[in-house]
C-alpha cells in the first residue's frame, strides 16, 4: 500500500515538473526589446515611433507587415520625396521589403528617415537618461524611427539626432552628429544653386577652399587664445580646458552669444540682395 502511493506521489511530483519545465520559455521569452543610445552629452530626450509592426520569423526577418502606431501610413506612401526604391509601393509590406538587407545607420535608411520624420504620429517609447546614456524601453520587434526631442538649448558641440533603426532585439547605438553647422549649411546652399544652374563646379571649388581656409584660420585664432590664457595661468591642460568649455558650459555659450553679436560686420544691402538670391 505505502509503495503504490509513493509511486503515485512521484508521478504526480514528475507531471508537475514537467509543467513547470514546459512553462519556463513562456516566461523566460521577451517580446520587447531595450534601445541604448550613448551620447556625448547629457540633457537629451529621445522618442522612438514605430514605423513597421510584424511578427519576427526564425530567420530574424519580419512578416505580416504592418504600419505601427507611430506613422501616418497613407501619407507616407503617397510622399514622392521618398527614396527612389521606396515610391510606388502599395502597402506597409511592399515599403518594408525594400529595407531588408539593409543596415542600421546606412545613408539609405537615412534619406528613409528624414522622409518618415514628416509623417509621424504617436510616440511608443521616450528615454529615461543616466548621464550620457539613454534607455528606451519596452519596444516590440518592428523598424522604429528614433527622434531626438530635446527642447531645451543644448551645450555647445551638442547636436541633434535622428535614427532608422530596424529593432529585434535589445540594441545600442552611439549618438551621432546630424547639426547644421555654418560650413554644412554654405555647402547645401552652394549645392542648391549648383542644381538651379545659378553656380558652376569651378565656382564650388574656390568656394570649398575658401571654407577649409576660413577654418584653419578659426583654429589659429582659438590656439592663440588658449596660449594668452596659459601665460595667465601658467600651466594649463589646453586640450582639456577647450573639451570642458565646448562642454556643458552656460559661460561657454554667454561669452560666444556676447562676442558674436560685439564683432558680426555690419551686413550692406548688396550683400543682403546676393545672399537672398542665391540662398
């Protein structure tokens, strides 16, 4: 009697555990994933917004397309400033199997980016911040648009990003630099009128020698600088002291507004007809 009821204790015990080891993967999978963006400077805020929901195949690419939340799918589709290789497609799947193969990061899933940056909706995910590094979590497989959406001004040096990313498990990223600087924006100015007929290649020529000498002279001017504060002081780490200035430094950006505004050449009409004609 006591030997038939330990069996049926051990297999009732054996049953149990074979449960038990049945529901372990259902718990132990996740089905979202966690964004880390290291950055160079705090204060940011990222937002993420899914553009493409699916479900993950084994072979790690996405099926049953669909536009996630965070896009206006029918305006996107009808935008004709898509790349090239993503205009004309009917539907959220056609879109995306244009992206496949693609990798994070590429000039072609940014020109995507800059696209769907126009069309978005609602927000899935917004970072929480630790220092220079930034979390996004809870993110479901899919391809995301991640914004950079600080309001606040930031240090100087610091820029703002944009990011097409396809997630399917927790990634990182390091936060990159897409500012408009004086030189880029001169650049994209001379293009656009490059591509109107208003300028030559020639003419872009001297243009791009005149910035790269114009820079060369920025940077003699902030050697001597540092080199007059070094007398003062002595001793002075230069290329430290310039990193912590450009860095997170409110007197940094006082003294550059002030100085700029003290020394900006008075602007005379032609000049302001020329740059408007040829912006």
């Amino acid at each position: 009697m006591m030997k038939k009821a330990i069996k049926k204790l051990l297999a009732a015990l054996l049953a149990v555990a074979m449960l038990c080891a049945m529901a372990v993967p259902a718990f132990a999978v996740s089905n979202t994933h966690t964004l880390t963006i290291n950055g160079t400077t705090s204060g940011h805020t990222y937002e993420a917004y899914q553009v493409f929901a699916g479900k993950l195949a084994e072979n790690g690419v996405l099926s049953d397309i669909t536009f996630g939340t965070g896009v206006d799918g029918a305006a996107l589709l009808a935008d004709t400033s898509l790349p090239s290789e993503l205009r004309g497609k009917g539907s959220a799947a056609e879109l995306a199997s244009a992206l496949v193969g693609k990798e994070n990061d590429s000039e072609f899933l940014n020109e995507f980016a800059k696209v769907i940056s126009t069309h978005l909706a609602n927000v899935t995910g917004i970072s929480a911040g630790n220092g220079t590094t930034y979390t996004i979590s809870g993110l479901a497989d899919g391809y995301y648009f991640i914004k950079d959406a600080t309001t606040v001004n930031l240090p100087n040096g610091a820029t703002y990003s944009r990011y097409m990313l396809n997630i399917v498990a927790d990634a990182s990223i390091a936060a990159k630099d897409t500012s408009v600087t004086l030189t880029k924006e001169i650049k994209q100015n001379h293009l656009a009128r490059l591509q109107a007929g208003r300028c030559s290649i020639e003419l872009g020529f001297i243009l791009t020698d005149l910035l790269t000498d114009y820079e060369r002279i920025s940077d003699h001017c902030s050697n001597i600088a540092v080199a007059v504060i070094e007398l003062q002081h002595d001793a002075l780490d230069s290329h430290r002291y310039l990193n912590e200035m450009k860095r997170d430094s409110d007197a940094f950006r006082e003294m550059y507004v002030k100085f700029r505004e003290k020394y900006t050449l008075p602007e005379s009409a032609y000049i302001a007809r020329q740059a408007a004609e040829y912006r």
